[in-house]
C-alpha cells in the first residue's frame, strides 16, 4: 500500500507562508504531476512529503501510515531531482548499488536488483562506466535507476527531464512512461514546467498558484474543465485566449476564453484583426492577431499558412468551442439565457486579461462541472 493522504498542510519559513492548506489524496500506483508557476510551492510540497522539509501543521499519512515525525530514509521514498548528483569515481553499476551497499544487502542480491533497473531502463550496455562517459540523458536514467534499486513505495521525481535537450527528454519521457507501466504498485509524485510532460504522464495533474491547490483533475478535466481563469490560462500551450469587455458581455460574461487550437480562419468570423505576426511549425502554424487589444489573439492553424504579416483574418471558435467566466474569475456553467448581439467588431473588444491577476484561489476544488465550452448558436435564444 502506497496511498499518500495530505490534510490541512501548512509550511511556513517565518513569515512566509508557503504552503497553505494543502489536502490531497493521492491512491496506491497513481501518477500524479505537480505544476504551477516558478514559486508557488512544488518543490517545497514534494520535499515535505520526502521529509527533508518539515511540516509546520497538519498530517502527512503513507500507506495509512502517519509519518510526520518519520525521518525520510524511513518513510519508503526515493526522490529524483533537476540535477543527479552522481558519484564520478564510481561505474554506473556502483552508482546504482551504493544505497544497497551501504544496507549490506549480500551481493547476489545487490546484482539482481541493479540489473533489474538497468533492464527498465536499458542501462545493460553501460554499467562499467563512469558518468563522464554517458550522455545527460544516460546520466538521469542512472539517477532513476539508483532510486529504483531501492524499491520506493513513493518515487518523487522534480523536473528530472529539465537539464536535457529537447531530443533527450522526449526519449527519457518515454522511458518514464514504461517505468510507470512496470511499477504499476508504485505511486509517482513527478514536478514539471513542461505541459507536454504533464499532460502525457499524469493520470492526474495538481495545479498549485501561491502555495494553494488550485484544481487536481485528470489533464482532460483541466483542460475541458478548468475552475477558475487561472487554470484555464495555466492549463495548455499556446494559452488560452482571454478576452473581456463587450464581447464577454454579449455571452453574459466577465470574460470569454477560446484556445488558440478551438479558432477557426473563417470569411465572416466573430472576429477581425490585422496579423502581426505568423510563426510557422511545419507541422502548424500560430498568428497573432491584433484585434484592437493590448495582446494579440493567437489562432493555430493545421499546416503553413498563408496569412502573413499586414494580412486581415477573420475567426471564429471552432464547432463554437469557448469558455466562460465571472469577474472572481470562476466558470459559468449552463446555457445562455438572453440573445447574443451580432458579432462585434475588434473596436468593440477589450484587453485580454492576465489570468494571473483572476480568480481567487479555489482550494480543494475537484473535477466538478462548469467553464465548458458553450455553443455560439445557443438553441435558447
Ligand atoms: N528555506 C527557505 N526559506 C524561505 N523561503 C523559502 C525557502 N525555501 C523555499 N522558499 C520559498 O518558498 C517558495 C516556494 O519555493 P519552491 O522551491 O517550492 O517553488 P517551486 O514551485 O518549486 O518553484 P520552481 O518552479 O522555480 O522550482 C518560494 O517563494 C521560495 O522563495
Ligand atoms: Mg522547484
């Protein structure tokens, strides 16, 4: 049993309050990721579960285990961070077996284990070498076996992939997910600023802002579903577009919000703007248009695109796919219930609004409905 129960954490350095209340229940072999701004807390969350930080109040229970007053070597953690501090003296194999040495395990027992881990995570080809022989990427995969060898009930992993180029990181992911898929029995807490990471690895991702749960969904939840305009703007790359003003208004709305993926190039569109920029992906492109606000809108496009610089585009939300707010910044649910005026114009849109700036922290809110995406052409009108 590896369940991780959070109630009511705090954490304070002095003054500073860093985590606030924090409640999470988190079941045996789930994958749950951690993400939110630079600061907000994740780092010090999962070191508070590792126990090399202490907690200030509240309980911290694995496997129906109190273990607040445990020290971390007993807690049946390992942790894998940013930057593997491996032994340069030492092969990959006595990397990977020091902890197990240092537990006098018989030696059999030692080879077994580490070549158990270097299977998972085909590290066969390099265990009498040193780390200055290996790639970064080879080097993590080393720090993750060292972790594994110790059979964790709980693997902590924060921003493990950060340190590796963008190559390097979609392979070592990949690895991540089949070490998921082979310790189906151990629960995963894993800290990232990439949403490629999260949104593929989680089977539930907790978004923190300020040392506060913001939202815990499965990443589908958050980003159908977002509780509050700070997920919405949070969750998703390119973010989500936010826009108040009239617009807003015409759809009994603070604000509007439409993902750059969910607008569509159209004839006649909601609407109108001058392109100031495009990028081209190959795969995709994004133009950013000037709809008369401080910030562009962005509309990703399948393929190149031929709207260029100085062009006029017209847009509209695709299958009429957009999300509605209130001014705390929580989601409107249900259907609109007045006609919506004709389309406006880009004089009659106002600034996009910074999510940073919205919404008060919503802790403890889980799945739930509202903030899904309404149809233009409400059948109530
Ligand atoms: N020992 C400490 N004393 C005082 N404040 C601290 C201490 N450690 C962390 N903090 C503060 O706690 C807050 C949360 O830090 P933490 O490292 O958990 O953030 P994070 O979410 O992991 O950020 P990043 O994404 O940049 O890694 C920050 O504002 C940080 O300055
Ligand atoms: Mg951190």
């Amino acid at each position: 049993m590896s369940d991780l129960k959070i109630t009511n954490l705090f954490k304070r350095y002095g003054n500073v309050e860093v985590l606030k209340d924090i409640n999470l229940d988190i079941k045996s072999g789930e994958f749950v990721v951690f993400v939110g701004p630079s600061g907000c807390g994740k780092s010090t969350l999962l070191r508070t579960i590792s126990g090399l930080e202490s907690i200030t109040s509240g309980k911290l229970e694995i496997g129906g285990r109190v273990v607040n007053e445990v020290a971390p070597s007993k807690r049946g953690i390992a942790m894998v961070f940013q930057s593997y501090a491996l032994y340069p003296h030492m092969t990959v194999f006595d990397n990977m077996a020091y902890s197990l040495k240092l537990q006098r395990l018989p030696k059999d027992e030692i080879k077994t284990l580490v070549d158990r881990a270097a299977g998972m995570l085909q590290l066969e080809p390099y265990l009498e070498r040193l780390p200055k022989a290996l790639s970064g990427g080879q080097r993590q995969r080393v720090a993750i076996g060292r972790a594994i060898v110790r059979n964790p009930q709980v693997f902590l992993f924060d921003e493990p992939l950060s340190n590796l180029d963008a190559a390097l990181r979609v392979a070592t992911r990949m690895e991540i997910a089949k070490l998921k898929e082979s310790l189906p029995e151990t629960t995963m807490i894993y800290v990232t600023h990439d949403q490629v990471e999260a949104m593929t690895l989680a089977d539930r991702i907790v978004v923190l802002k300020d040392g506060v749960v913001m939202q815990v969904g499965t990443p589908m939840e958050l980003y159908e579903n977002p509780q509050s305009l700070f997920v919405a703007g949070f969750i998703g790359s390119p973010k989500m577009n936010l826009l108040t003003g009239r617009h807003a208004e015409h759809h009994q709305a603070h604000t509007v919000g439409v993902r750059p993926e969910h607008l569509d190039v159209v004839d006649k569109g909601v609407w109108t703007g001058k392109v100031i920029y495009s990028e081209d992906l190959g795969s995709d492109s994004y133009l950013y248009v000037d709809i008369g606000a401080d910030e562009p809108v962005i509309v990703r496009q399948d393929g190149k695109t031929s709207h260029r610089a100085g062009a006029q585009v017209s847009f509209s939300p695709k299958d009429d796919l957009y999300h509605r707010f209130d001014q705390s910044g929580r989601p409107i649910s249900g259907r609109i219930s007045a006609p919506a005026a004709a389309a406006p114009t880009a004089s009659d849109l106002a600034e996009p609004v910074d999510p940073r700036k919205q919404g008060e922290p919503d802790a403890g809110v889980v799945g739930g409905a509202g903030g899904v995406a309404m149809p233009a052409d409400d059948k109530s009108r």
